[in-house]
C-alpha cells in the first residue's frame, strides 16, 4: 500500500464532507478524539449568541424565552436519537461519575434484596470509585471485580448490576452489549452501560437491546468541549421506580413551587439535580447536531476501516521497533481506537506530538490512536505510521525531555 | 428625596466605575442579580480564547499547556480570598446540590455518633432535598427543621451538622454566622454555610469565624453566567478527615495513574468529582476577577444604602398599594435584596418587567429585588420605585398576560 491508496479513500469516502465542519489547526493530524473531541466550525457563534445575546442582553428572563430550563431534556432527545434509546430517555447533565452515583445508588435501591456490583478489574477507574464511594456511605455493597472475560462465571444471584465499559478505554475493546445485557437479565441483574468510549462511533440501540441503564461521557466523539455535560439514560420501564440519591431541586416535581418536601419528577427529569450547566449544554448540543447528521453505519464503517488500516500499518512498518498491538485485532470486537504497547511509550507520544500527530499515553505502556470519522482522513493514518516510523527509525523518542510526565498524558 | 439626590450619590460613589466592566442593556433597570449576574465585559473574549484558541487549536494538550487540570483548584484560589477562607480550603466543582451532598455525607461520616442535620423550614429547598435524598440513601440520618430564628434552642447533642443558610433567598435575612458557628460548636456540631445569596455582596471570614463547611454559587453576584459552576470550602482541620462520598477520578491522589483502588487526593482537591466543566469555570473565573477588584467593605456599605433606600422609598412612595416589607429592616441583618410582599405579586412583576425593570417573583407572594453593587446605580433605586409606583396607580398589572405563571419566574 501507498499513500496514493488513502488518497483514493478518501475521494470515495462519503463521510468526507464532514471535517470542513470543525475547526482544525492546518497540517495537525489528531487522533486524540477519543479523549477530546474537536472543536466542531459552528460551536463559537453559538456560544458567542448565549453568552452576549442570551446571557448579555435577556439575563435571567432567559431561562424562560430561550428554554434554557429545558436544556438537559432537549439535548437528552438528541442523545435519545444517537443511542436508540426513546425520547424522554436520556437526560444531559453532570459528569459522568456523578450520574454513575444516581444510577447505581437508584439501582441498588430498586434491588435491595441483592448487594453485588460485578464489574472489570480494569475497568475505567472512575467508575469502580464511584461504587466504592458508595459502598462506604451506604454500606451493604460489594464491588466484585473479575478479570476481563470474566462476567459471565461470576454473575450469580446476589449481583444487583453488572457495570461495564461499551469500549474499554485502554485497549479498545469493543463488548457484545445485548448479548452480555441479556445474560446479565437471565440472572436477574440490571446492566449499567458505560458509553464514553462508544457513543458517536459505535451504533447504539438501548431499546432495542432493552438496556436498563446507561452512562456517558459528551467531550470525546460527541465534541461537546472540554468537561462537557454527561449523559445518563434509565429505560422508561424502570425510571417511576427508580429515586435518585442526589435529590436536588431541578429534579423535583415542581422546582419553582419551593416545596420543603422532595417530591421526584416523573420520569428522567428526576435524574437532574442542581441548575443546569446552561453553558456547556450549548456546546454539547452543537457537537450533537453535527454527529447526528453522520449515518451511524457509515461512521462505524468508515471508524472499522481507518482502524483496521491503522493496525495492519504498524505491523507491516514498525515491525522491529518492539510494538505489541494490545486492541482486538477483530475490527467487530474493536472500538474506534487503536492501542499500542511500547516500553518507551511515554516519549514515543511526546516525540510524535512534536511532529504533529496528536495521540495520547495511558500507563504503564499503552499508546492510544483515536478515529474520529467525523475527522479523520485516510491519509491521516498513512501520515501517522509515517511519523511513527521516523520517530523510530530515528530513535527521536530517546530525549530526556520526552520522559516528562504530564498531568495528563 | 428627589432624583437628583440620587444622582449625587452615584457622583460619588467609589465604586461607580465598575459598571462600565459589565455588558448591559441600555435602559434596563436589573435588579436579579441575586438570580443571575450581568455578563462581565471580558467574558465574551476570555471564552473565545478558550473556545477557539485552547480547544481549537491546542485540543487536548490544553489540559497541560493551559492548565485546564488546575483550574478548580485555580478558581478556587480566588474563591479562599473573597471567603476570608485560605488558598487551598476552596474548590470550585459541580452545582451546589452536588457539592451539598459531598460535605453532607462526608461531615456525618466524621460525625458518626450523631444523626441529626438540623436545619430551617423555610432554608432554599434544595438544601432540604440533599438531606432527604441522603437520609435515604444513608440512613440513620434525621433532618430536623425548625422554625426561623429558632436553631440555637434545637441544639443538641444529637445534631452532628447546622446547615444555615447566610443569606435566605426569599426574604434576605442576613444571619450572623460568626455567632450561630461559635454556638454550633459549643454544642459539639459541625456547621456548614451555603453562601449562595451572600458571596460577593456581603464581607465573609471563613476562616476567622472558624467556619467548618460551606457552599455555594457562582451564577449569582459572582456573575459565572448560567448555571456557572458553584464552589465548596472545607476548613482545612477538617480536610484530612473527611470522605468524599462522590470519589470521582479527579478526587484521586494521580487520577492519572488509573489506580483500580481510590485513595483520595490530599486536602480540598479530594472534594473534586468527574472530569471539571472547563467552560464554565473559565467564565466563572472573569466574574470572580472583577468581583475581588472591589474592596468588600465598600460593597457591603453600598449596598447597605441602595436596599435602605430602596425600602424607604417603597414605604415611602407605594404606602396605599398593599405592599408588605418582607425583610428585616435593620440593614445589619439584611443581604443585598429586598422582598416584598404583594397579593399580585407575580403579575407585577410582570409588568415590571415589561417596563424595563426586571426583578423576581418567589411562591407565593413575593417580589424580590436585588441590588448588585458594582452593577446597579443609586438612579436605579429610584427610578425602579418610580417604575412600581406607576405600574400600581394605573393598575397596570391587571392584565390576564401578567397572570401567565413561567417556568421560571
């Protein structure tokens, strides 16, 4: 293969049309999507209208004339959309781990004759805090951890939720999520689906595969900003049972009645909890209304083949230089994200930062390539194994200033 | 009083030049500030460079290269010096609901030989919905409520934590917390503070007063923008001693390392939850800046005189209209609104609104009008009074429009 092979690619791609829509620095190649997504061409004009016109001009009478009260509903019906789930499914608001704490804490409640969360040693770690949190306040909950593969064996009668990662953030793995929530309900379980690594780039039908809850993240693929709003969905069969533990006043009934009393709202709007992060929603709706113009088979075609090409590069170019491919290599069992491992990973990212291809590290030893499809280009992974290949070849890794450990790598 | 004595009173008031750093309506008279903020001037340019600049250009090295990683601690900084609290007892995280829930169920977890949260009936209901949620999810948790002004006779030794507001956003009863923190603790109880109505318009001391817990907002005379991110202070005795029961990534002592078991960061930077909403902390961060170039001791004097006179001219001028003054009288024991009590209430301040004088309206017949110091000139006391004046002597509130009821009112 050549580079004159992805140029090609990307004259037949018919999801090229789509990076004119962000705002991308010229000559970058990003594959870091999948940590923060890009900056989508339309989000500064519709901050700068909330802000100045909004925020500036109709003040406090916006929470009624521009809906800014029901932004965490309206952009959930978006999401509603993305995730195949109904429209008064999915509420936009807090973070990620907040919303793992009112489902879980909701979860367990609906479940008390049942005190397991079964989940994955490795796991995004935010995620097995949360229920260690939440264990030492509630007590009677126990965090079961298996290794990866192991859910099945370990689900037995006494685990109220199995949470699990849609695509795990270290090596990509993509799970079989009707399958493993259809097990999970044979043992009487709930399923809690951790969507941040697959929302925007994998298809997503928590209706259809009658998922009960989910989680997500809105800064990656969904290109929301940096610390976006999350997401949380709870299936309609479940959300009149279920009281979210962190009962704050936009999730009640009436919040402008100043009840004394908590009373839940019906429905998903119960799962918001204090004023909505009017800011931040804007731009999530932004990156939303750009990826829901995306067909989603597309995008996981296009996300299949720029991962797969991605892959397949490395072990054909880098052979000798000790990577090891550490993602499935079953495109159907991969997200949209390629990891490597390299014992000199750390200044291997930083040299190639240098040169303009942007990926990220994740301890001790792994290399993530993120696709955005919505983004990224074929010659894009042509260009990056190309700058990978140099950074080898000429051992430009080996410079004591690329040994520097961020805050964030 | 004429007008014009109020014009000389901004002549010379040392702190009319902030107004012009504030973006405003020409004409309008705002007096919701204790609701929502004006947009400070800089803010528009501040978030463009962030937006378009860091997030465009720099993407995800920006947690680094502009130390996006630092910014609740960052802003938290600023927050300590407005608080009279040190630089690392503050924190700016999440919503005040959220951040409620984190103290609450850390201070009962410390507190563990005592059940109960005392609070007032009539405190912000949202305060009462977190203990309720977390009674529910905890147990062994008892809210107990009593009337105003009657907490000092509700302690005992069962109550492990007082939760007061400072400032109480319907009638701007201004407490004195140096005092009801010293009988808090004489009884052995932990005292947390929810300064959303007091921050940036009443001179605070945290530390001084030996204040245990505190929360509050940044959407109100901190000027954030909407639902901008709110802010916790935890004395720092304290720090060490208390679990957050929302242990997030951002909580853990390398969030970094992706450690499969939490172990909280050390002091204030434990009591942070999921990845930080870096747009609103970014605005937050410009309101904050023009608040601290004030000198508290002035603001706190103007606005003294503009709700002093702002309730004399109502007694003064409204005498035969059927108003009611729901706030203290003694200035000393006022925040920086007034309330008012009216039958038709909402449907005045309807008509006020539509006059270019916009203030707010609370269940069931309360006018609320904040004075914004650095925003609002003495002119606008009287000219909002003339305003309400004219809207009674021609009955213009009696209009079946003005009965509509907003979502938000």
């Amino acid at each position: 293969m050549r580079r004159r092979d992805f140029e090609h690619l990307d004259r037949d791609d018919p999801l090229a049309g789509f990076r004119d829509r962000f705002l991308l620095p010229p000559g970058l190649i990003y594959l870091d999507g999948n940590s923060l997504g890009p900056l989508p061409r339309s989000t500064p004009a519709a901050l700068a209208d909330l802000v100045e016109r909004q925020w500036g001009e109709d003040l406090v009478t916006s929470w009624n004339r521009h809906r800014w009260v029901d932004l965490p509903l309206e952009v959930g019906r978006r999401l509603a959309r993305l995730l195949g789930a109904r429209p008064f499914e999915v509420l936009a608001a807090d973070s990620t781990s907040i919303n793992l704490f009112k489902l879980l804490g909701a979860a367990l409640g609906l479940r008390s004759d049942r005190r397991v969360v079964l989940s994955e040693r490795d796991n995004f770690p935010t995620d097995l805090y949360v229920v260690q949190g939440l264990a030492d306040l509630r007590g009677n909950v126990e965090l079961r951890l298996v290794e990866s593969g192991g859910i099945e064996d370990a689900l037995d009668e006494d685990v109220a939720v199995v949470l699990l990662s849609h695509v795990d953030y270290r090596t990509g793995r993509l799970l079989d999520a009707p399958r493993m929530t259809e097990r999970a309900h044979a043992r009487g379980a709930l399923v809690l689906w951790d969507l941040a690594h697959s929302a925007g780039v994998v298809p997503i039908r928590l209706a259809e595969w009658d998922v009960d809850l989910a989680v997500g993240c809105g800064y990656k693929f969904l290109c929301g900003g940096p610390g976006a709003p999350a997401f949380l969905y709870v299936n309609a069969r479940l959300a009149g049972d279920l009281r979210n533990p962190l009962s704050g006043w936009f999730g009640h009934r009436r919040p402008f009645a100043f009840d004394p009393r908590y009373r839940p709202a019906r429905g998903i709007a119960r799962f918001q909890c204090g004023t909505p992060p009017v800011l931040g929603l804007c731009a999530l709706r932004e990156g939303l209304d750009l990826v829901l113009d995306a067909d989603p088979e597309a995008v996981r075609a296009k996300s299949i083949g720029l991962t797969e090409r991605f892959a397949a590069l490395v072990e054909q170019r880098c052979g000798g230089h000790g990577f090891a491919i550490a993602s499935p290599r079953d495109p159907a069992a991969r997200g949209s994200h390629v990891a490597l491992r390299h014992p000199e990973g750390l200044a291997v990212i930083h040299a190639l930062t240098d040169r303009g291809v942007v990926g990220d590290f994740r301890d001790p030893d792994i290399l993530r390539f993120g696709f955005h499809p919505l983004v990224n280009r074929h010659v894009d992974v042509w260009d990056a194994v190309e700058a990978l290949v140099q950074v080898m070849e000429k051992r430009a890794w080996d410079d004591p200033a690329y040994r520097r450990r961020d805050v964030v790598t």
